[in-house]
C-alpha cells in the first residue's frame, strides 16, 4: 500500500516577504492621506527582491490617492479664479483691480510650484497647470471681450510671466514649470496674434521669450525650450514680414505694422542668435549644435532677405554681410584653425564666412561686377590655401571660380559645345574665363606635393574639369567663327556641327597624352566624361545635319579617338606603375 507523501514545509521565506510588502503599502497610503503613524509600528524596509526599483518612484505618481488631492485643489485654485471673476462682473472689484488680482492669483499658483519639492513632479505640474489656467482666459477675456488691456499690455505680461517663471525654476532646475509656462506663453501668444490680427506687440513676445532662452542656454541651461522659442520667433517675423511686402498689401482686418518696427524685429531675431551662438562657441567654448547651425542660417535669412525686401539700403545690409564674412573668417582662421577639438566650429564658421561673402558681393553689385569679384577672391584663396596648407581656403577658392565661371564664361562655353551656336557672342568672356581657370589650376596643382589628399584632389579635378570645358568651348567658337568669316555666313552648319564634335574628340585626347605625360591624373580622369559629351553631341546634332559628307566625318573622327584613347591610358597605367 503506498504511503502518503510528506506534507511540504511552509514557505517562511516568502510569507515574510509578502508581509514587508503589505507593509510597505500602508505606510505609502498612510503617508499620503497624511494619518499619523501608530506607535511602535517601525517601517519595514523592503527588501530589493520583492519590489522593483522603478515600482517605488511611479506609486507616488500614479495612485489614486496621490492624484486626487492634487486634482481637487487644482479644483480650488480655479475655483478662486472664478470668484475674482464674479466680484468684478458684480462691480465689487473694478476691472483694472480684477485683472490686476488674477494676474497676482496665477503668480502665486507659479511660485508655489516653483516652491515644491524637485521630487514631486505630478503636483509641481499640476500647480504649474493651475497657475497657466488662470492667467491665459484672464488675458483672453481682459484683452478681446473686456477691452481692459491693449494688446502690448498683453504681451508685456505674458513676456513677464514666461521669464518669471524661467527665473523662478532656475535653482532646482525645475524642467516641468519652465517647460509649462513657455508653451502656455507662446501658445497664447500665438492665439491671441492670430485673433487681434496685431502682428508686432506678440512678435516681441516671442522675440523677448527668445532672447531668454538664449540667454539661459549661454549658461548651458534650458537647452530643451531652444526650438520651441525659435520656431515662434522665425515663424512671426516672417508672418510680419509677408503680410508687409506681398503684392495685395496689409490686409484691412489687421492693425498697421510700420516698417521701422518690422525692420527693429528682424535685426532683433538676427542679433539674438547671433549673440547665442558666439557666446557659446567662442566664449564658453560649446560645439556648434544642429539647432545652432540651422537657426543661425534661417536667421540670416529672414533678416538679410526681408531686410531687402523693406529697405533701400542694400550698400548697408550688404555692409554687414561682408563685415560678418570677414569677422567669420577670422575667428575659423585666426582662433579656431590650429584647435583640433573645436573642428566643426571651424568648418561652420568658414562656411557662414562664405556664404555671407557671396550673399554680400551679389547684393552690392551686379552680376558681372560680383563674377569679377569672385574671380578675385579665387584666386586669392587658392594662393593663400596652397601657400599657407590650408585645404579649407583650397576649397573656397575652387566654389568662388566656379561662381564666378557659372556667371559670365561656362553657359557661352555650353552654347558653343553642345549647341548649335553661331560665333556672335563676344568671346572676350570665354578667352578670359579660360585665362583665369587656368590660372587657378596652376595654384591648385603647384602646391599639391605639400598635402595631397582626397579632398584636394577632387578640389583640383573641378578646377581642371572647367578648364578643359572653358578651352574646348573657345577653341570650337573661334573655329565656327574662322569658317564663317571665310566662307561667308550663309555657309553650311553641317560643318560647323562635325568641328564641334572634332573639338570634344581632340580634347578628350590632349587631355589622356597630358594626364599621362605630366602625371596630372585629374586630366586623364576628364578624358571619358569628354568623350561622352562627344557622344551626346553626335547623337543629337550631327546625325540630323542634311550634309551627310558631314556625318562622315563626324564618326570618322569620333570612331578614331574612340580607337587611341584606350592605348593613351595603358602609356599612362605602365608610367604610373
């Protein structure tokens, strides 16, 4: 007969573990209904195996018993808020005094929050909340439905209440109260704009909110609220902006926006990001962030852009772009270059030194006079980079020939290549462009010994890429305009099509002997590219020619260096081996 099998021994272990956890729980829920602890009931710490560690912080957050008093005297605060409401509808109160009384009623809501514990995050909030419903519907009433304050009253208070509230949370760093004030003060700035149709006092708001920010974020502090202040600031001032200098004009419905006014918010928005940004970058030496770049960019911009479109003065704005250029110059240059750290403050700063000098030059003169400047400044750089190793000048010398090449000499070029263009342009453009190309190239390549790397090389294949298109395109203008000087200019195109095609050919192949010759890779690199535009030329000018003797010499040609090209770039490989 089988015998019963033992009775298994009580779990002592786990019975007590259970009991510290009930424990826990009353002591929690006694705590929060506030219920005096009972003598000699010590609290059980708990053990790390039988509550979670995140278990603990989010009880306190979430039970019912937390939340609920907090819910009610949110409850009592607004209730308060609709008492100074009552008292002065009933005149008890005048409104001056009534509005006056709120505004102070949600202050203190504020400071109370501000005066919590960092660790109670749910009622700091809902304190913050409290405060932020009390004071948006007192200045919506008081502004549209009462007419007790103007709109610039308005924003000056809420201007007010949002740098309270930064300066306040400051100490325990009280991310929920700042983050709270600064939605409810743009957001309500943002409402009360689109409502007043009065575009300036709230584009102050949002450029004042700004400045606040960026102040603190100099100090490495409210990093989080950049964006938020930001977007509203960019996004006003352009609204400002439009609405002044569309064809239709400021609508009837809107409050009027002087220009003086707009041009103030505008130099505001570009003098607080640009303050920002060199404080922190120079002064306390951050890293330019992603935000800093773009919004430094959008600022330039929105300022430089409807600086223009309000003002007559573009010698001024074009002023200040090119002492900005310079000044960007001489901080990547002078301060940054040699600090291997701060590389990517370097590269932004030269690169805002770029644009902001091309942005100047073209606003100050006029498209030939700018694509001589640049021209200049080319070659400056590319002596300057070469002779100094600096790759980045290199580089900036490369983007300034090809702008200035893009304006005057590389479309004519195009039209004689790839067209069907008469020799009537003037040439003088083109024979010049060509000058100056090869005059950057022989800067590029004379101090490619010293730093050879891939970045140069590429910089030196652009400059000698529109060298050859500039050589090609003068070679083949002057070539149509000797067969029309000669034969008169009623002469055949058919001819002039296949010595254009002859020209892309001839110079795919000067350019494989001289890559392999001089060891200049670069050129050997553009003999293919060449030979394509070659092949592009036949295909769509030479076949349609009536002259089909033309033709044949066309694809004479075109086969014949097809054939010498490759045996070019084997001399060249068995040199370069």
């Amino acid at each position: 007969m089988p015998q019963p099998e033992p009775a298994a021994a009580p779990d002592w272990s786990g019975l007590q573990r259970e009991v510290r956890d009930l424990a826990l729980r009353i002591a929690q829920i006694e705590r929060q209904l506030e219920i005096p602890a009972v003598a000699g009931h010590a609290q059980l710490p708990p053990p790390e195996a039988s509550i979670p560690r995140s278990h603990d912080a989010s009880l306190d957050e979430i039970a019912p018993a937390s939340v609920l008093p907090l819910a009610g005297r949110a409850l009592l605060g607004l209730a308060g808020a609709y008492l100074l409401r009552a008292l002065t509808e009933s005149a008890v109160l005048s409104s001056g005094a009534g509005v006056a009384a709120g505004i102070l009623y949600a202050v203190l809501w504020l400071v109370w929050a501000a005066r919590t514990p960092a660790d109670r995050r749910l009622e700091t909030a809902i304190h913050s909340v409290t405060s932020v419903l009390v004071l948006c519907p007192l200045l919506w009433e008081a502004t549209l439905r009462f007419h007790v304050i103007s709109t610039w009253t308005a924003g000056a208070i809420l201007l007010s209440f949002t740098v309270f509230a930064l300066a306040i949370s400051w100490r325990k760093s009280l991310l929920v109260v700042a983050t709270v004030a600064m939605l409810a003060g743009l957001g309500t700035a943002a409402a009360m704009l689109l409502a007043t149709h009065d575009v300036l006092p709230f584009t102050f708001v949002f450029l004042g909110a700004a400045a606040a920010v960026e102040v603190s974020a100099c100090l490495d502090h409210w990093l989080s609220e950049r964006w938020l202040a930001a977007t509203a600031a960019d996004l006003s001032v352009l609204l400002a902006t439009w609405l002044v200098t569309n064809a239709r004009g400021l609508p009837q419905s809107y409050a009027p926006i002087p220009q003086n006014w707009l041009l103030v918010a505008q130099a505001a928005l570009l003098a607080i990001y640009l303050s920002s940004t060199i404080v922190r970058t120079l002064l306390r030496g951050f890293t330019f962030t992603g935000f800093e770049t773009a919004q430094c960019a959008l600022a330039f911009l929105i300022g430089v852009g409807g600086g223009l479109s309000l003002s007559k003065e573009a010698p001024a704005i074009a002023a200040l772009a090119l002492a900005c250029a310079a000044a960007c110059y001489l901080v990547a240059f002078g301060r940054l270059d040699h600090n291997r750290t701060r590389g990517r403050n370097f590269y932004t700063y030269s690169t805002f030194g770029l644009l902001l000098a091309l942005t100047g030059t073209r606003i100050l003169l006029s498209a030939t006079a700018a694509a001589v400047m640049w021209a200049v400044l080319a070659v400056a750089c590319l002596w300057a980079g070469g002779f100094l190793g600096r790759l980045t000048l290199q580089v900036h010398g490369g983007i300034y020939l090809a702008l200035a090449l893009a304006y005057s000499a590389l479309p004519s070029a195009g039209a004689f290549l790839l067209g069907a263009e008469v020799a009537a342009r003037n040439q003088s453009a083109l024979w010049a462009g060509a000058a100056l190309a090869a005059l950057c190239y022989l800067l590029a390549t004379r101090y490619a010994a010293s730093r050879d790397g891939r970045t140069v090389r590429l910089n030196r294949m652009a400059i000698a890429a529109m060298l050859a298109w500039l050589a090609a395109g003068a070679l083949a203008g002057a070539l149509v305009a000797g067969y029309h000087a000669a034969l008169g200019p009623a002469a055949s195109h058919a001819y002039c099509a296949t010595m254009r095609t002859g020209v892309l050919t001839a110079s795919s192949l000067l350019l494989a002997w001289v890559g392999a010759r001089r060891n200049n890779w670069e050129l050997g690199r553009l003999a293919y590219p060449m030979m394509a535009l070659g092949a592009y030329r036949l295909l769509a000018e030479d076949m349609h020619q009536e002259r089909k003797a033309a033709l044949f010499l066309s694809l004479l040609v075109y086969g014949a260096a097809l054939t010498a090209l490759p045996r070019l770039n084997r001399t060249a490989a068995a040199k370069t081996a």
